[in-house]
C-alpha cells in the first residue's frame, strides 16, 4: 500500500490537517514536506489510518513536534518510537 494524503482544513480556525493513511517511508517524506508548505499552518498529523513507519519518518514525526507539529492518533509502537529518537536530537 501506498502513502495517501489527505488534507482537511478548518477555515474558521484557519489550519490545516493532513491525514497521513498507508505506510510511511523516507521516499514518502518528500511529499509530506510539499503538502505541508503548500497547506500553510499545518498544525496536525493525523495517523490513525498509518499502518507502518521506517526510521526515518520516524526521524522526521520527530522534527515536526520540534517545529509544533502536534502528530495525532499514533499507534503506540510509533510513539515509543519517537520518544525514544527524539533523545537523540536533544
């Protein structure tokens, strides 16, 4: 499966969602990074539809909460994860 993007946006609160569903992989970062220069204030990543991440989306989940990027709905493996990796960029 795929990565899949999906963009929603609250207008009266002006920002923006994106809802993350697939697998997440470093070729897929690229993407991700576009979506959310194009979307403006993206405040969220949803992954409740993520099924599997590879080290370096987990770097990069990291460095969006960094950047206060609240990441939404992960699973726990993928939250161990990036407490785990977001030691090392401390």
């Amino acid at each position: 499966m795929t990565l899949r993007i999906v963009r929603l946006s609250d207008p009266q609160q002006q920002r923006i969602t994106l809802r993350l569903i697939g697998r997440i992989r470093s070729d897929d970062l690229t993407a991700i990074r576009t979506e959310i220069a194009a979307s403006g204030k993206v405040v969220a990543i949803d992954l409740e539809e993520v099924t599997l991440v590879d080290l370096e989306a987990v770097r990069f989940l990291c460095s969006c909460e960094l950047e206060g990027i609240r990441v939404l709905n992960c699973a726990l493996y993928i939250r161990d994860w990036i407490t785990r990796e977001r030691a090392d960029f401390v």
